[in-house]
C-alpha cells in the first residue's frame, strides 16, 4: 500500500490523505478530485518526477502549475550518469546542479546550459547532449517555483514528514487489513493536525505555538476538542 498525501506549504497543513494499492494514475486522480471537492485551491504543485501524479493533477486542476522536484530530477541524472562510482561525468553533473540552485530566469537557464553543452559535449556527447536537452525541454516544470514568491523547487517538507511517519511504522509489525491501516493512519494525521508546532523555523517560525488546524479554520469555526 501507499500512501498519498500532501503538505500545505504556507500552512503545513495535510488537507487530504488517501490510502491506496498503488501510486497508480486512478489513485491519483481520486486524490486530486477530493482535494479539488474540499475547494482547496491548488496553484502549485511540487511532487516527485512520477508521471501519474502529474497527468492526474492537470486533467483535475488545469491551472495550477506543476514543478517537478529538483532533487529527484537531480538524482536521476546522478543515476544515469553513475556519478557516486565514476568520475567521467562528476564536472558535468556539478555544473547542471549548479544551474538549477542558481534560480536562474528561462533565458539566463538557456544561455547556461548551453556554455555547459559547449564544454563538456566531448565527453561521451551522447550523454551530455541528452541531459542538456531534457533540461531545456522540461525548463518549465523544473522552473515552475519561480512564478510564487518564496515557493520551494523541492519535496523537502514532505519528505521530512515522510521521515517522521516511516520512524512512527517502523515499531509496528504491519496491519491486520487495509481497514485497520486507514483508520491507524487517519488517527496519526488527525494528530498532527492538532499538534502545535514547536521547532520551526527561518521562514516558518510564525506557525510555531498554532496547530496546522488552526491556521486554516474559518473565522467562523472552532477547533474540536480532540486528543486533550
């Protein structure tokens, strides 16, 4: 089973989950559905590099833009250039990272990659030559980020909730049915919904002291009195 859920950047709030038997395209799009039925208002979405996630997300919410994670991007360029084992391609790889951590405009991003084209296609061209144009070609997507002040270019806050959930799991020896996983899970974000924040920090030290909840309750609404 995987679980399918996502994190509020400004307010760090989860607005749905969902538990299914795979990361498939339908398990995405009932996600994105419900998501869309609660009237959350979805204007930029930073996932993984999975192509169910993103198909699901523009037949669902057509406006909103999509960036795809630059450290996923990243790694599968280190992957496919076996940059951890072999020097070959490590100056390559250092520059292209370089270029995106720069949070460089459309054309500045252009007229980089290509002096690092220029550089390095005699090493292995194939290769090099391969990257450049996948860089040049999904330039939006990887520059999506830099349409919202202060957005993220990577999945960093979900996987640091990924990393919390995993510990949580590892003292259990599984689940006795999908009903029991659901409801354990539901509980377990029920929760961290209504924890106060304690240790955030720079850009988010605002939320500390107010629960995710919290934050985003309407003017007119209470916060239930649950696990007190």
């Amino acid at each position: 089973m995987v679980l399918l859920w996502g994190i509020d950047f400004e307010t760090h709030d989860i607005p749905h989950y969902l538990l299914a038997p795979s990361e498939s395209y339908v398990a995405c799009l009932s996600y994105f559905s419900s998501i869309k039925s609660l009237g959350y208002n979805l204007k930029l979405l930073v996932c993984d590099d999975n192509d169910a996630i993103k198909m699901a997300v523009r037949y669902v919410h057509p406006d909103a833009s999509i960036q795809t994670c630059q450290n996923h991007f990243l790694e599968s360029v280190r992957r496919d250039l076996n940059v951890k084992s072999s020097k070959t391609h490590q100056p390559f790889f250092l520059n292209i990272e370089a270029v995106l951590k720069q949070r460089l405009n459309p054309f500045s991003f252009n007229l980089k990659l290509a002096e690092i084209y220029k550089e390095f296609n005699g090493i292995e061209s194939r290769r090099v030559a391969y990257w450049i144009s996948e860089m040049i070609r999904r330039k939006e997507e990887l520059l999506a980020y830099q349409k919202f002040p202060d957005s993220p270019s990577t999945t960093n806050t979900i996987e640091a909730y990924n990393s919390h959930l995993e510990a949580r799991l590892k003292a259990l020896k599984g689940f006795g049915s999908f009903h029991s996983a659901d409801l354990w899970i539901n509980g377990y974000i029920l929760r961290r919904r209504l924890k106060p924040f304690t240790d955030c920090g720079e850009y988010f030290k605002h939320l500390n002291g107010k629960s995710s909840l919290e934050n985003v309750l309407k003017d007119n609404q209470k916060l239930p009195q649950i696990f007190t």
